[in-house]
C-alpha cells in the first residue's frame, strides 16, 4: 500500500483521481486476508476499490503457460479493464528498484539483447512506476516511519518461481560474495543501456524512412538494395520495427529468425520468402522486402 499512501499525499496538491485495483490471484490461503486488507483500506481512506478473483493456476495450465506469466496476463487485462471503465489516463504500478534489477537479471539469463538490459522502464505509454528508482529498503523504512503496515505476500518466498529465486538466493548470494552494492550498480548499467537505445532507436527510425516503400496494417515493403547497404545491426532493427508495427509486438522472433531473414535480404533472389513463425512471412520479390501477416 505504499505507493497508494504516497500517490494521496500528491491527490489534493494535484488534483488526482485516485482508484485501486486488486487480483486475488487465488493462489493461497491468505489471499483472501489481502484482499480484506485492501478492500478496508479503501473504505477507510473513501477510495473506490475493484477487487477480481482469477483461478491463475488453472489458467496456467490451461494455457500451457507458467503461473507467473499467467498471473502477469490477468493483472494487465484487469488494469486495462479498470483504466477503461473509470476513464482513467494512467495505471500506476509498486515496481521498485530491487524489481528493476531482478528483471535485468533474469533477461540476462534468457540471453537478452539490449533490449532487456534496460530492465523496467519507468513510464511506457499509461503505464507508470513512481517508485522505480527506490529501493526496497527504502520503501520498508518509510512505511515503518509513517506507520504503515503492509500486507507480506508468502508466495514471494517460494523459491520454485525464477524471480523468487533470484530475488531471495542470487542477489543475496551476490551482495555477500561479489558486490554488496549490485542493485545500484545494475540500475546504472539500466541507465546506460537506456540512453544508447534511445540513440539506437532514432538512427532505426532514419533508416527507416529511407528504406521504406509502403507501409499498411498488413504489410511494410522496404527497398532491398537500400536495407542491404545498412550496417547489420540497423537490419535486425528494421525487420523487427516492421513486424511490431504490423503485429504490436515482436513475440516468438528469435536471433536465428532474424540472421536467416538478414541472409535471404542479402541474396536478393526474387520469389523467395520465410515464415519465421506461423502469423508472419518475410518475402524478397521484384527488388522489395514484403513483411506480412500470414493468411
């Protein structure tokens, strides 16, 4: 409740509009404690409070997902849900500084490109985190200095989950044996990689104003003699801001999709296309590059 506490003591000086949205995930016995717990806090501070159950282990195993990825999904549909219904501009979210570094470890991890090192932004589009570039000691210590008493969620000890393995073994392992202070030296390093990608992204735009010949909801078609004469790296960047503007995002485009599209680009052999997974299909034809939804 912490960053609730702080976003009211911004509500009078800037005229906020203040809702609460709560998951009861349904994971475990307390659950419902939490969701008492906030439902009264509300009441008591005249907050308007939605409150969702969702059986996220079941939708887990329904979609063939982990229940963290599960659990990720229904938050974000009912925060949209929230957004919408109150007509709301902006869902504020508790992410804190040690949050920010787990992130960057665990991308680390999977093989991350740049991408993942920048680690949790702190506003992207109506989302926002006030409280990102605080640690959670911090936090911990302003809640003991205002009274405040939270809630502890016991499934943030269950180390069968990766960020709760990272969270209570590696970082702790980390801080004792290597570098006491790695939560702010990753921050900084989110830092960096930040800026360079924000210089990155202008130089991918440059290019693809260059390389462009048309662009729908269904198709971008880029020059292939001018995408070819781009250094590689601004390749990579052109097809996948192609298939995000076609699809919104770039799910399931791996480093090797991306290396066998560059390749067929280079060839520059008419008729010849690849289906780098099932929705989208790369096709080189009379000089052009055809990135399309697959029908």
């Amino acid at each position: 409740m912490t960053l609730l506490h702080i976003l009211q003591k911004l509500k009078e000086k800037y005229n906020l509009k203040i809702y609460v949205a709560h998951i009861n995930h349904m994971i475990r016995e307390n659950a419902k404690i939490d969701e008492q717990y906030v439902e009264n806090y509300c009441k008591e501070n005249n907050i308007q409070c939605f409150i969702k159950k969702a059986d996220v282990v079941a939708k887990a195993e329904k979609d063939k997902n982990g229940v963290e990825e599960a659990g990720r999904e229904v938050r974000y549909n009912f925060f949209e849900e929230v957004l919408k219904n109150t007509n709301s501009n902006k869902i504020a979210i508790a992410h804190n500084l040690n949050d920010n570094a787990e992130t960057v470890i665990m991308n680390l991890l999977r093989g991350t490109g740049l991408a993942g090192l920048k680690g949790i932004e702190p506003k992207r589009g109506k989302y926002i985190r006030p409280l990102i570039e605080i640690p959670r000691e911090e936090i911990e210590e302003y809640c003991i200095q205002n009274k405040i008493k939270p809630r502890h969620d016991e499934s943030n000890d269950d180390t069968r989950y990766t960020r709760n393995k990272i969270r209570n073994i590696v970082i702790p392992y980390i801080k004792k044996e290597f570098n006491p202070n790695i939560i702010t030296g990753i921050s900084r390093l989110s830092d960096i990689v930040k800026e360079e990608q924000e210089y990155l992204k202008k130089e991918t735009k440059k290019a693809y104003d260059e390389v462009i010949i048309n662009e729908t909801e269904d198709n971008i078609i880029y020059n292939v003699r001018k995408f070819n004469e781009k250094e590689k790296l601004l390749q990579k960047r052109l097809i996948l801001l192609g298939i995000e503007k076609i699809f919104g995002n770039t799910k399931g485009i791996e480093k090797i999709n991306l290396e066998d599209i560059i390749k067929l680009c280079n060839n520059n052999i008419g008729n010849k296309f690849l289906k780098p997974n099932k929705n989208t299909k790369i096709e080189i034809k009379n000089k052009q590059i055809i990135i399309s939804k697959e029908i």
